[in-house]
C-alpha cells in the first residue's frame, strides 16, 4: 500500500458561494465549509456539517477544514457518473 505524504495530497479548491459563506473541495472529495455567524465568528465544518471549530479569522478556519481530510466519506461523483449508475 503506498503512503501518501502531505505534500502529495490534492490541491484544495475554495468557492466563495456566498456572502461570508465558503466550500471547500479537491477534486475528487467535498472537505468542508466556512461561514460567518452572527456574532462575526468563522464556523468551520468538516464534509458531514459538523462544527469542527470556531474560529476569529478566516485564514484559522480554512486552515481547520483543510488539514481534516481523514473522514472522505463525502466522496465526489461526477453527474456524469451517477447518470450512468441509473
């Protein structure tokens, strides 16, 4: 089984789909999001939505989301893909 270092580890792609509101992915994996709450705090979440941190910055969130790759149970499947499962 050959190891993966994390400097091999796919490049993370961050959207912005909303205001204060931010998806982060690879492209074969969904990793998570950030968003902004009312207090003006980043809530961090990992690929199932649970909050996997609170943050004051930004840069600290995404960080998290980032470096919480281990659980890929939100694996990304082309629409193509799944129209051909049907």
């Amino acid at each position: 089984m050959a190891m993966t270092t994390m400097d091999e580890r796919p490049a993370v792609t961050w959207a912005r789909v909303d205001r204060d509101f931010y998806v982060a992915s690879t492209p074969q994996y969904f990793l998570g999001t950030v968003d902004r709450d009312a207090s003006g705090s980043f809530v961090a979440r990992d690929m199932r939505s649970e909050v996997i941190g609170t943050f004051s910055d930004l840069a600290s969130a995404t960080a998290v989301v980032e470096n919480n790759r281990d659980g890929r149970s939100a694996l990304i499947t082309p629409s193509s893909d799944r129209e051909a499962e049907r």
